[in-house]
C-alpha cells in the first residue's frame, strides 16, 4: 500500500475515531457544522508524523460514517463506552486492532459549530514495536462553507491530494489480507 492511502487510511480513522457516535450506546455525539473543518492532529510517543488537513462535511455525511464505521468498532472493540460530562463527552474503549490491544481514554471538548478539541491517551501492546504509550490532541476549527470544488466527505491531505471518506470502503478491499 502506497504512504499515500496509508496516510489517508490512518487519517480516516482518526477523523472517524473523533467524530463518530457509537453504536452500542443510546448517547451520540452531536453532528459537526456542515462546511469546511481543520483537523490539527498532534501526536507524542507514536512514529507517526503530526498532520493537519481539511475535512469537508455535512450532517449526512457525518451520520453516515457513524453508521458505515461502527458496525467496525463493535467487531474490533470489546469495550466501546461514551459518557456525557458538563463540559462534553468522554469515551473509554479496548480495541483489538491488526493483533494489537488498544485501550483508550479520549476527552471531547467543544460546541461542534465553532470549534472542538478530542484528547486521546492510549496504551497498546502487542504489535512490532511492544508497549507504547499515546496522547495525541486533535483540535479542529469550522473555516466556513466548503470550497466550490468540494462534495462533502472531501478530505484535503497533507501536501494538496484531495480524497474523499466515502473512498475507504475501496481502499479495504485493496489492503493485504
């Protein structure tokens, strides 16, 4: 697989992991603004580089990558809780993913029209590299409307290539098995 759709994969998930609602549970996450969102993603203790893209976005959108990617989470994911809190939400997971045990406390903060902000503290252990200890902080502003030349689902990489989330599905059918 290219770095590129690596790249956009990784992204994928990330952009799903803090925007989704979880299915096992009756509480969602509110949807995110229709139009243009920045995603800075900044990561310590993992090899992977600190990325910031543009996501384009509507409540269709949103809600279906809620509904495309949670069936996912259920199959991977042995423990998948979402609490709210006075100040946002909270989410507790233990996920199985490529032979590694993920478990993961993310804090949500934010109102999803102006701008919000997911830290993530994970701990994994069993993949090539051992033990590893995450944070990661994603903090993400509404820009505006989408560009003329964006469809919702639109994601802006780094470095200008433009894929859309609706693509994921494609791009697991060309991973190795």
């Amino acid at each position: 697989m290219t770095r590129q759709l690596f790249s956009f994969r990784i992204a994928v998930t990330l952009l799903v992991w803090t925007t989704s609602a979880l299915a096992a549970s009756a509480l969602e996450m509110p949807t995110r603004k229709a139009g243009l969102w920045e995603m800075k993603m900044v990561r310590t203790g993992s090899p992977m580089p600190d990325m910031t893209m543009q996501h384009c976005t509507d409540e269709t959108t949103d809600k279906a990558m809620s509904s495309t990617y949670s069936p996912m989470s259920k199959d991977m994911c042995s423990k998948n809780e979402l609490q709210k809190t006075a100040t946002g939400y909270i989410t507790d997971s233990v996920c199985t993913i490529g032979g590694m045990s993920v478990t993961s406390h993310s804090e949500t903060t934010g109102d999803f029209n102006s701008a919000y902000t997911v830290k993530v503290t994970s701990h994994s252990q069993g993949g090539p590299s051992g033990p590893r200890d995450t944070v990661m902080t994603v903090e993400a502003k509404w820009l505006g409307a989408c560009k003329a030349d964006q469809k919702p689902g639109d994601i802006v990489m780094p470095g200008g290539r433009t894929m859309n989330v609706k693509d994921m599905e494609k791009l697991k059918a060309m991973a190795p098995k």
